[in-house]
C-alpha cells in the first residue's frame, strides 16, 4: 500500500473547506494545511482539488486537477496552490478603497472615475475566474522517501 498526502502551500490563506477527489469521486475535506490518505493501493490516479459552493442544485467551484502514478509502498505528495496571488492583492486595495469611501468623499469626477474602474476589474476578475474555473490550482507532485 501506498501514502498520499495533499498540502495546501499557502501561508496565510484562511481555513476553507477544500473538496479532495480521486477519481471522480469526493474522498475528503482538507479544511487545514495537511490532507493524509493512507493504504492506498497502487496504480494511476487522477486527483482533484476543488473550492465553492453548491447553488440550487449546481456546483459552482474552482479547480484543479492532475494525474499521479503512485507505485507499490511509495509515498506521494502533491501541492496545490492558487492562481490569484496578484488580484487578491488588487481585491485587497480595492476593499480598502471602498471602506475609506464611506468616510471620505472624492470629488465629482474622481468619484465617477473610480467607480468605473472598479467595477470594470470586477467583470473582468469573473470573466477571468469562468475562463480558468477548472484549472484555478496549480498542482505539483513529489515524491517522498518510502517506508
């Protein structure tokens, strides 16, 4: 038998629930860093991370997925990271932008234009996420010493 572990190689991400499936078929939670699946047998694998919400009756998540050739008495691990470092920096300055404005009034046409461009980097904020949805992760296996 073999040894998978998932990790979350993020350091400051919060805890959020991250679907684990093999194969098509959920097998887990990861709601920390570490995700361990023990006495697996050997063989090829397709594993899957996948982040969202169920909605009426539909999945609406991000994902990542990759194919792992695990062998006889192996150990596996396989990282997974996000895509959005840089726009979750931009959602960021944008979210500060928009509490200082319930303070602070910009004059009329700076107000305008900060409106648009902030609501023009949304649209394309989801238009991107719908383009990359089933590849938002970024997965990378290796291999650990064998017990």
């Amino acid at each position: 038998m073999a040894t998978l572990t998932i990790l979350h190689n993020e350091r400051f991400a919060l805890p959020m629930p991250y679907v684990v499936s093999i194969n098509g078929r959920n097998v887990g939670i990861i709601r920390l860093r570490k995700f361990l699946i023990d006495n697996i047998p050997a063989g090829k694998y397709d594993v899957t991370i996948k982040c969202g919400v169920f909605l009426k009756g539909r999945e609406l998540m991000v994902s990542g997925s990759m194919s792992i050739d695990i062998g006889e008495g192996e150990a596996k691990e396989v990282e997974f990271s996000d895509r959005d470092r840089i726009w979750n920096v931009l959602f960021d300055i944008d979210l500060v932008l928009w509490v200082v404005e319930f303070f602070v009034v910009l004059p009329s046409p700076w107000h305008l234009v900060y409106k648009i461009v902030s609501n023009g980097f949304f649209i394309v904020w989801l238009l991107r996420m719908w383009i990359i949805r089933r590849r938002y992760f970024m997965l990378k296996v290796s291999s650990v010493n064998s017990f």
